[in-house]
C-alpha cells in the first residue's frame, strides 16, 4: 500500500481488488501475506524526508585543548580553574556566555561545550541540547558555568529557573547535575 501525503490533502492510491478465496484450497497452510506500507511526502519517500526534516544534533566538544584531560574534579575550586582556561579573561568580562561540562561516573572530564554566547546581561540556554550532548558523550554528570560581565556573582531568578529545568531534564536519563557556577574575573559563586 502507498499513501501520498502532498501538503495538506492527504489520498491513497487505490488498494487491489481483493481475490475471492477458493473453497477448494486449504486456509490452513496459507502463510499471512505482508504488505510494506510506503508513505511519500511531496514526491519524496518518508524516511529520505525526514532525514532532511529532522537532521542529528552535531556538537563540538573542547577536549584536551584548553585543559588536562586526565584530570578529575575533586572540588569547586577545580571546577573554576578548569573554567577559568576555558574562559579567557576577556571573554569574561565582555559578554555573557553559558558552558557545560561533561563528566564521567568518577568526575573525570570528558568535554566542556560552550553552549551559547549572549549579549552583555543575558545568555540563551537550551537544555534539550545540553541532555542531548550529555547523552552523545555517554557522561554520567555535567556542571554548568556561566558569567556575569558585571561582575555580579548573585544569580537571578532566570538562573536558578535554568538550573532547575536542566537538573529536571538531565535526571530523567540518570545524568546528575553536580553544580551550577557564576564566574567573574576575580572569584566565583556556586548555586
């Protein structure tokens, strides 16, 4: 059976006429007879179309460039040194920017993922894409770290709105979320 979907009218194709059975032959030994089904969306086969529709999430992930990958985090002063080389200083100070490190089960570092560069006050972050990169990786924890150019370390309400939505989503494939951090220049503030 063929089905073409073209835009908003939806028709089928005309389905061959069914055999009458013969009361001679048997039923018993007739195996089901299987029928492919294939769906065309505007003149293109369904699984070609939605390959183009829906493409796989690519990420890049720093790794071993702007830190030691060997090392494992052992506190919250390792997480903001390890920032602080992923962060330049004046990347910290000019505009604001979101980054998420992936970690495994014994908080060795897999990666650390600059999610998204903002504007001078505020930062878009999505955390579909940061559960989706996490479960790419296969890391068992991630931490996220943004800045604040003002040097503010208080975290807002949209922060802390963020954190809960990424601890939320991450926990459902048993990705924990260690910490959250806000770096400045000089010193850093968990939340």
């Amino acid at each position: 059976m063929v089905r073409i979907i073209t835009g908003a009218k939806k028709t089928a194709t005309k389905k061959p006429a069914a055999k009458k059975p013969n009361k001679a032959a048997s039923s018993k030994n007739k195996p089901y007879k299987i029928e492919k089904e294939v769906v065309i969306i505007n003149g293109t086969k369904a699984s070609t179309a939605l390959k183009k529709a829906v493409p796989a999430v690519k990420v890049r992930v720093s790794r071993g460039k702007s830190y030691d990958p060997t090392a494992t985090i052992k506190s919250p002063d390792d997480t903001a040194s390890f920032f602080r080389k992923f962060f330049t200083a004046n990347k910290v100070e000019g505009q604001e920017q979101f980054a998420v490190m992936y970690l495994t089960r014994n908080n060795a570092v897999i990666g650390i993922y600059m999610h998204t560069i903002g504007a001078m006050t505020a930062v878009m972050v999505e955390a579909k894409l940061i559960v989706a990169t996490a479960l790419q990786l296969a890391a068992e924890a991630i931490i996220t770290c943004h800045n604040h150019p003002s040097g503010n370390l208080t975290p807002s309400d949209a922060d802390i709105k963020v954190a809960s939505l990424i601890e939320k989503q991450a926990g459902l494939f048993d990705i924990r979320l260690l910490d959250n951090m806000i770096i400045t220049k000089t010193s850093y503030r968990r939340y």
